[in-house]
C-alpha cells in the first residue's frame, strides 16, 4: 500500500505523446511530455524496448480510413520498476495538408495523420479519453503542430484534475454500456462471460477501433472490480526482440515463477469425481489436466497429500523476467493437516495456527465501505491485486493472462508465445481473424457470433435452463419499455449499473456454490463441466487458497434455479435456433419461405421456382377435385328434364 501512496505522488499521468505517420519511417514518436527517455529530449525518436510497439498502438492500422477514432491499450511495465500495467488512451485524427498554417518540410502527403495519447497509471478510460478528445480537437485546430504548449497544460491539467480520484463510481465505467452490449449480443454475453473465467484465448474483431475497444472493456465490466483493479498485472509481455528463441526460456519461466504453487489435490479430486458421475467427455478431461499439469509444473516437493494445507512465505529470489516476482508464493510444508472450511471458502487456518494474531492464510477483511460508502479493498496475499471481501475481483489477469484491448500487426507473436498463457485481446486487421489456430474463441463483434472451433469446450460453455433465464432476464429488462423509464438508460433496472449487479450477484453466487462440493444438484444448474473446468483455472485456485469470511453471507445456488416448465423448453428451442448451425440453417429455411409466400400472395398464378411451386401445384389440384363436385351438384339436379329438349334435333 505505501507503493500505492507514492504512485499518487507523483500523478496519476506519466506520459503526453504525440505520434505521427512519417511517409518514410511509418509510425514514430514526435513528442512526449515528459520525454519518455529522461536523458533525451522532448522530440526525440527513441523508445524503451518495453514500449517498442507504443507508436502502432497509438495509431491503429487502418487508421487512414477514418476521419477520427479512439484506441485503449496496455503497455508493460519497465523490467526491475516498481510499477504496474501503464494504460493508454490514444485519439487519432486526419486532416488535409493543405490547410496546415506551418507546413513542416518531411510533410509529403495530402494528409496528416497523428494520435495524441495518455499514459496513465489508473484505468480511467472513459474519463481520459473525454478530457483527451477536446484537447486532441483545440490541437489539430491550431493548424499548427508545433504549438505544444497545450500538450504541457494537458499533461498539469490531468494530473491536478485526477489526482487522488478514487476508482469507484460511475466515472470509472464511462464509456461501457452494457446495456448496449446485451442488445447486440443478447444471451451470448453470458457466453463471453464464462469464455473469460475459463481463461481461454479470446480475440475480438471490429472496426474500427474505438468500436472494438468499447465492447471488450464493456465485457470485463461485467466482472466485479475488474476495471478498477484487475488489470494491474495484465500487460506483462516482453517484446519479440527480447524473448529468446532458445529453449532456455522454457526453463526461465518455471513453474514455481508463473503460477502460485497452490495446493489442489482435495479440488482435483472433487473434479474427478464430478466428472465421472455428470459424463464429462474423456477427451477434454485429458486435454484440460495436461493443460493444467502443463501450466503448473510444480516441482516434486511441493506437492502435498489430499487435506494437507499451505501457508505463506516471501520468494526466495526476485526474477526480473517473472511477471509477478515480488508475489507471495505458497509453501505446502509448514503447516499439515489443518482442516478445510469449505463454508467459508479456501483453506481453514483459524485458532488452530500456533501464532497469534490472524493467520496469513485469511484475507484481512476490511469494512464493507470506507469513507463516503466506497467499498474498501486490501492487498490480495495471494493474488497481488486489491480485493474486497469477498477476494474480487478474481486474479484471471495474471501470471501470463494478458488483456490486450488492441492489438497491433507487431505484437502477432504473442498470440503463439510460450510465456503468454491466454489473452482477452482486440484486432481489426484481418490476419488475426485468420490464424483460428491461434485462439480458442473468435469473437465478430460486427455479426454478434462467437467462432469455437473445439467442440468439447462448446460443450463446457453450453448455457444449463438456469442460465438461460439469467440471460433471458437480462434481455428482457433490457428490450421491454418499462414505463419507469423516461429516459433511454437512466432508470435503475434494465440500466448499465443494474446489469452489472446481476452480474455480480451471479459471480456471488456461482463462488458460494462451488463450496458445496457434495451438492451434485446444486452444482448441475451451472453445468457440472463447466464447474470441473473452472476449478483447476488460475484464478479460481488462488480464490480458493485464500479464506473469504465474507461469502458466509451469501447463499449457494444459481439465481434463477427451480423446477423445469414449458417456458423452459421454449427458451431453449429458441436459444438453440439462435446459436446452433442446425438451427441458423432451419430459421433461414423458414424466413425464405416466408417470404416466397408473401411473394406468391401478392404475385396469383406466377410459379415461385423449386420445391414450393410444386407443393403448392400439387396442394392446389387436390383441393380442387375435391372442390368441384360439390360445386357442381347442386346445378346438375334441375335441369335434367330440360336435357332432352336440347338434345332435339
């Protein structure tokens, strides 16, 4: 916490920079404030290596088809800094060269492109990028880019302005409507939601940009006190140039520095066992335990039998490459056979530690809100992020997880790079979209469709009854108008912050009930794989590993569990039209014929073409042999005696 404090010492912005497109040198940076390299000038070229790509994140590809746009992105932190993820927030714009009052002689173009973007050490996005769009506009209007004295009094007007602003509040989740996602994406956000608790490779595609970024950020939302703290860890990468090709950096990044070493042999079982008795497919079981087995790589004596309990003690050295070196890791031999607490979540070390005090095992719980009803976070001890009381925001950004919200052409190789574990990351250049192999989840944010090409974690991700009236219930509020509301969005329920407290309830609830390890019924309502799955996941064994008191207050089960119904059968039908193949194939068919009908209504006696002019020929014939003798019959009877008479010669 006292690294926190100095942190807002010294401002919550670190960085003005002004990136341009130079017609022979590509992107490059023109100026920052205060230069990014503190021997070198303001207008000096040179980058760290961390933030070798910052010129392709500040002006996107592609950026040229646009008038303007907005980027969010991450950049590493410097290797031995006390310091965090650094979040950016680039605005770009084009104008005509001609209109430039000082035409600069490298400006060879009919247009000029630049970004001005913040480097900020807070997760203000919305926020940052208001306050940068006004200047980014008075900047261009200058006609004149080198005036930068704005640039200056932007760079004091911020951190004057943001200095110790808490992260809580509305102003953190400017700018993220979920409201507007669950429109487009209706019950497939909760999809992308569990997507991201499994930790899987999850890639974004849109643009332009500012679209794309909207949308991921507006997902991670969704998660509690992801925004405001669970990202500080979610951008440790090292550039191509600086990762070694040899196989020595299969042995730099062990097991004991890329995950906390957490005890889960009681977890693995219980997974075992709910696997075998719900079916789970015997070929993702295997997948997803090497996987794991691959990911920990735990040495030999640190593993420890089922019941045996783990405690906390510092590293034994501090590795610059490792992207959590200054983590508490955990050492299974100084504490055995101490009772679990499944009720209260983790691992239970009350009075039966032989030290005073609290165990380090627990959490330290502060009030449920601080000073002005803010809700109070501590240092997590085994995740390293700040969390509430009930161990939120869950630690997925870490060890090797990234949350990329662009991604550059440059940073490709992350994507099929040993230390990088997962990602939540945003493109808009086509080659990503193209490299399937590469992510487990393609997101087209254009066409509202999640590409998975597995089908066993199509499986996993499979919504149960229950969390198909969850979703239902969401889109409901969502799309009805609710006389409560006079304007679009501003009434509690149906509105962005509702949402994102269902989904917190939800993340509540779906914790408590992973602590009922015998409640197979209980279990079931969030899906039996899905549960197995998520309880060998990074985040969900460091929760685990840390007592949570608090959650004692929540009750276990699925929100929206209870008996089946019709409205049930009809939900999924209408669920499993929407996103199976099958199902897209039969409502297409049904919509074309629809319209051929339409069509041959309005168009009598024109032939439709295929199958549908030879049903209806056929329906029609039928109908009328069937039609004429009875028309016929009534006529036929009363001129029968006036038959010969015209049968005279």
């Amino acid at each position: 916490m006292e690294s926190h404090g100095k942190e807002e010492l010294k401002g919550p912005v670190l960085h003005i920079v002004v990136v341009g497109f130079h017609h022979k040198k590509g992107c490059q940076v023109e100026y920052s404030y205060p230069p990014l390299i503190p021997e070198e000038g303001h207008d000096s070229n040179n980058l760290p290596e961390e933030w070798k790509y910052l010129p392709f994140l500040a002006l996107p590809d592609g950026a040229h088809n646009y008038q303007e746009d907005t980027v969010y992105f991450h950049l590493p932190p410097f290797s031995g800094a006390d310091m965090k993820c650094v979040y950016g927030v680039s605005c770009y714009r084009q104008i005509e060269a001609k209109s430039l009052k000082v035409r600069l002689a490298d400006v060879t173009r009919e247009t000029v492109q630049k970004s001005v973007c913040v480097l900020s050490r807070v997760p203000l996005y919305g926020l940052l990028q208001a306050k940068l769009q006004l200047i980014t506009h008075a900047y261009f209007e200058e006609k004149d880019f080198s005036q930068i004295s704005i640039l200056k009094e932007l760079y004091e007007h911020m951190n004057g302005s943001l200095r110790g602003t808490a992260l809580e509040g509305s102003h953190v989740f400017l700018g993220m409507s979920p409201r507007d996602l669950i429109l487009h994406f209706r019950h497939k956000v909760l999809i992308l939601f569990k997507l991201i608790l499994l930790e899987k490779k999850v890639l974004f595609y849109v643009s332009p940009v500012n679209r794309l970024v909207e949308v991921l950020m507006t997902v991670l939302s969704l998660f509690p006190g992801m925004i405001e703290h669970g990202l500080a860890d979610s951008s440790h990468y090292q550039p191509k140039s600086s990762v070694s090709e040899d196989i020595s950096l299969l042995e730099c990044v062990s097991g004991a520095e890329e995950f906390v070493s957490v005890s889960v042999t009681d977890i693995t079982n219980a997974t075992l066992e709910l696997v075998g008795e719900e079916g789970f497919g015997e070929d993702q079981t295997t997948t997803t335990s090497t996987e794991a087995s691959q990911r920990t790589a735990s040495p030999p004596d640190t593993s420890t039998p089922a019941g045996a309990s783990t405690n906390l003690k510092p590293p034994s050295r501090t590795s610059p490459d490792s992207s959590e070196s200054d983590w508490e890791t955990l050492d299974p031999s100084v504490l055995e056979d101490v009772p679990k607490d499944s009720e209260t979540g983790g691992l239970g070390l009350g009075v039966e530690h032989p030290e005073p005090g609290i165990p380090i095992t627990v959490q330290p719980q502060g009030q449920s809100a601080g000073q002005g009803g803010q809700v109070a976070v501590t240092q997590g001890l085994v995740s390293g992020l700040e969390e509430d009381q009930y161990g939120l925001p869950l630690a997925i950004f870490t060890k090797g997880y990234l949350c990329l919200p662009y991604m550059a052409l440059q940073q490709h190789h992350l994507l099929s790079d040993v230390t990088v574990r997962g990602f939540v990351a945003g493109a808009t250049n086509i080659l990503f979209r193209q490299q399937r192999h590469l992510s487990d989840a393609i997101v087209d944010v254009e066409e509202a469709k999640i590409q998975i090409g597995d089908p066993e974690l199509r499986k996993l991700l499979g919504l149960t009854t229950a969390d198909l009236r969850f979703a239902d219930y969401l889109v409901k509020h969502v799309t009805e108008n609710r006389e409560d509301i006079f304007l679009d969005g501003t009434g509690w329920e149906g509105g962005d912050e509702w949402i994102r407290a269902q989904f917190g309830l939800y993340v509540h609830s779906l914790l408590s009930s992973t602590l009922q390890e015998d409640n197979e019924k209980l279990l079931a309502d969030w899906g039996a794989p899905f549960i197995s799955a998520w309880r060998i996941t990074h985040n969900y064994r460091v929760w685990f590993s840390n007592q949570h008191p608090a959650m004692a207050k929540i009750t276990p089960g699925h929100p929206f569990q209870g008996q089946y119904s019709a409205a049930d059968l009809k939900l999924r039908f209408s669920h499993s039209v929407q996103n199976s193949e099958r199902g897209k194939k039969i409502g297409a068919a049904v919509i074309t014929t629809s319209r051929s009908v339409v069509q041959t209504g309005k168009a009598v006696g024109q032939s439709v073409g295929g199958v549908l002019t030879s049903a209806k020929s056929a329906m029609s014939s039928w109908f009328s042999t069937l039609a004429q003798p009875a028309i016929l019959a009534t006529p036929a009877a009363s001129p029968e005696p006036q038959s010969p008479t015209e049968a005279k010669p």
